[in-house]
DNA sequence: TCCCCGATTAACT
DNA sequence: GTTAATCGGGGAG
C-alpha cells in the first residue's frame, strides 16, 4: 500500500462536512514535533457535524468554546469532554459556517512508541480507536484548538490513499442524543482499527 | 452565581 | 451492560 505524502491543500477541506468527512477515509493525520519526530495515522472513521444539526457545537452560533468551527476550512477545532477528554475536528466549508469533521479512529502508522507512551498503553489497538484516545495518542493539548492544518507545521493532514465505495459505511453517529438518525459517520468496515464496528445502520 | 450534563473511556458486574 | 471519573460551557434564574 503505497501512501502519497501529498499536504492536503485548503480546497480539499472547504467542501460541505458529509463529503469531507468520506474523502478523509484513508487519508494520514500527522504531527511533526518540534525534534522533527513524526506521530502519523490513517484516518478509518469520522463524522460530520454541520450548523443546521441539532447534535453540532455549531448549532447555537459562535461562542468562545466552537469558535474555531467558524474559521476557514482546514482549522482545527479542539475541544474538552467529559472534564477529561479531548476531541478534534477539521473544520469544513465556508467561513463562518460552522461544519467540521470529527476524528473518531486512526490506523497508527508512525511514531508507535511515542503514542505507546502517551496512551499509557502497550496495545496498539488501544492508541487510535477513539476520539478521545487518538487525541492523547497524538499528544493534543487545548492549545492545539485554531491550528491551521494547511499552512502550520505542527499537523497536516496527507493525501495516503482512499477507499471505494464498497470498504465504506455510512452509519448513526455515536454518543450524540439530537439527530441520532442522520447517517453522518462514516467507517472503514473491514478496518481492524474503528472504535465501534459499523452494526447499528 | 449556580447547576446540569456532554461528539468518552476504562473498569467494573 | 453499567457506572464512576472529573471539568468547563452555557442556559436558567
């Protein structure tokens, strides 16, 4: 499997989130830290939360907290869960639309031992299969929110490889309580590395 | 100001 | 399948 190592470049993220969300299945997330070590994973599952969505940070308008969400596309918006946890999202579409996608599950790649440590974990299963874990795998910290994965050094998203229609799932998203029936997550279905197979639609 | 609860995880039974 | 851990945002008053 050959892996382009091509930047994804503004244009591929200023298209509508559900879009977005499907072509960034096979793509690679990458940290490049300040030693030039790199932490890299492809992406297998996301979901895409848009401002008309009942279950979206957005859906109220910009507040301090989903700010970024409201920033040209390829922004990072990092935000905290459940007192401790983060997630992140690419933002997607137009400036001031306030759609992102989330990172829900990566296949590590590179930087095994680096995510080891900061996972606290020895299982590689246990690095990237979620949004909360895939962010403390990759070091995040709230200071990452408003990153520019187009332009900064620090992460980027690479071109790596995509999937055919047939390897993907569009399914309900997770842990959400509003919109539960959109199918806005999308998985690689025979990805060993999801957080939660594709059973429920 | 107070209070509730979430785009989660891990450790239980 | 159930639940504790643990914090800040934001709606209610």
């Amino acid at each position: 499997m050959k892996l382009s190592r091509r930047r994804l470049g503004r244009a591929f993220f200023a298209r509508p989130a559900p879009e977005v969300a499907r072509d960034l299945l096979g793509r690679v997330l990458v940290r490049t830290m300040e030693d030039r070590r790199r932490i890299a994973g492809r992406i297998v599952e996301t979901e895409a939360y848009t401002q008309d969505d009942a279950a979206s940070h957005s859906h109220r308008g910009p507040t301090a907290r989903n700010a970024a969400m409201f920033e040209q596309a390829g922004t990072l918006y990092v935000y905290s869960i459940y007192g401790m946890h983060l997630c992140m999202n690419a933002v997607t579409g137009e400036v001031g639309e306030g759609s992102a996608v989330l990172l829900r599950a990566l296949e590590p790649l590179e930087g095994l031992e680096i995510m080891a440590r900061n996972r606290g974990k020895a299982d590689p299963r246990l690095f990237c299969s979620g949004p909360a874990r895939l962010c403390q795998a990759f070091g995040l910290t709230t200071s990452d929110d408003l990153v520019d994965l187009v332009r900064d050094d620090s992460f980027s998203i690479e071109a790596g490889s995509t999937f055919d229609d047939p390897d993907v799932a569009a399914t309900r998203r997770i842990g959400i309580r509003t919109a539960v029936d959109l199918p806005r997550r999308y998985v690689v279905v025979s990805s060993e590395w999801v957080s939660h197979p594709p059973v429920n639609r």
